[in-house]
C-alpha cells in the first residue's frame, strides 16, 4: 500500500482500507494503544489521506498546527543544509 496524502481528500479502496489496519486488531491496555511503528504509520496516511492535509491541519489544535510549522520549517533547513553540503564537494 502506497498511500500519498494529498492538499484534497481522496478515495480509497476497501482493500487499501483493510490494509492500513492491523491485522490482529488494535490492542488496548490501560491508557497505551499498542501497534507497531509500521502499523501506525499505514493507518495515519490512510486516515490523511481520506481527510486530505487541509481538512487535516484544520482540525489540530492551535498549538500543534504551531508545532508542525515549526517541524516542517526545521526539515526544510536540514533539507537545504545537507543538499547545500553535497554541492560543496
């Protein structure tokens, strides 16, 4: 499953659906959702891409959409620094 979460929403088939879930379920214990990094993963870019990446920044908080800025501004500065690098030699 390639899911590639775009500005608009998008569909998905069912199978792509039944893909990003774990396959075993979710395991709840306490207040821990266990699932592994991959399975994680396949589920967000499954629900973003549903959603779309506005609809889904719309809906964090105040104070994440400030922190994804943030990130997304230091990514980029890294990503400039190390492409910057590799034309210097």
């Amino acid at each position: 499953m390639n899911l590639v979460p775009a500005r608009e929403p998008q569909a998905i088939t069912f199978q792509q659906f039944k893909d990003a879930l774990p396959p075993q379920g979710f395991e709840f214990a306490g207040e821990d959702l266990y699932w592994s990094d991959d399975e994680s993963k396949r589920c967000v870019l499954m629900i973003v891409t549903t959603i779309g990446l506005e609809q889904f920044t719309k809906m964090l908080p105040k104070e994440s959409r400030k922190m994804l800025k943030e990130i997304l501004r230091s990514n980029q500065l890294h990503e400039e620094m190390v492409s910057q690098k590799g034309s210097d030699t």
